[in-house]
C-alpha cells in the first residue's frame, strides 16, 4: 500500500514538472511564417436582406405614407388636439408626417393606420384604441 502510495507521488509529481516546463514560455522550435498574399480580393461586408435571418427583415408599408405638404398659414391647419388622445407632442409628430385636417384622419382606412401606427412607434396602437378615425369624422361633420 505504501509502495502504491509512493509511485503513485511519484507519477503526480513527473506529471506536473512535464506540464510546468511545457508551459514555462521557452520555445522549442520557432513555428513557420505564413506569407500574407500580395494580392487579396476585396470583401464586401455590406449584409445582404437574404442572408438575415426571418425575423430581422423590415416589413414592407402596406401603403406609402403621406409626406408632408406646404401649408400657407395656420388657419389651414385644424386644432388636432381637440381628439381625445392627442396632445401637443402627438400634434407635432402628426403634423411633421403631413397630417393637419380632422379630414386626413377621416379618411384613413386599416393601411392607413398600421403605417402611422409605424410611424409613432411610442404611441403604437392609439389610434385604434382612442377611435382617432371616429372623432375626426365626427369633428368634420361639425
């Protein structure tokens, strides 16, 4: 048993002196220069929409958005506050895509609204939630 004991000190310790001269730093041999090719092809790293996974590509509009148009002043603009749901800030933005008249609003149609939805991603989903399309309508009957 001692002898066991004994041999088996004997082969931790030749083991661990084998690894500690092997990781000592010293190089035995110098490993062989790889040349860098004169004359390499140019990569193109720009990602190609086929090679994204699903999930990652962008989904197409349904229908492209209004882009704003020139108004002369501001008596051709309505009060877009007066819907429920719109305040200053959502005016604005409103405003920025093209939307000034209770009548655009009146007029949107389901694309319509999931591409502005798009557009006001903070506000996704108020447009139905806050029924802008009735109170337009309604605002311009008045």
């Amino acid at each position: 048993m001692i002898v066991a004991a004994v041999f088996l000190g004997l082969a931790i310790a030749y083991w661990y002196l084998r690894r500690l001269d092997d990781n000592s730093g010293r190089v035995r041999k110098a490993p062989k220069a790889v040349p860098f090719p004169a004359k390499h092809p140019p990569v193109d790293m720009t990602p190609k929409l086929a090679d994204l996974p699903q999930h990652r590509r962008a989904p197409a509009p349904a229908v492209k958005a209004q882009q704003p148009q020139p108004l002369g002043k501001n008596r051709d603009r309505d009060d877009l506050k007066r819907i429920a749901g719109i305040g200053p800030k959502l005016e604005r933005l409103l405003n920025d895509n093209g939307i000034f008249k209770f009548g655009q609003i009146a007029e949107w149609q389901d694309a319509d609204v999931r591409v502005m939805d798009e557009l006001l991603p903070a506000f996704r989903g108020r447009i139905r939630r806050e029924d802008w399309v009735g109170q337009a309508r309604r605002l311009t009957d008045d």
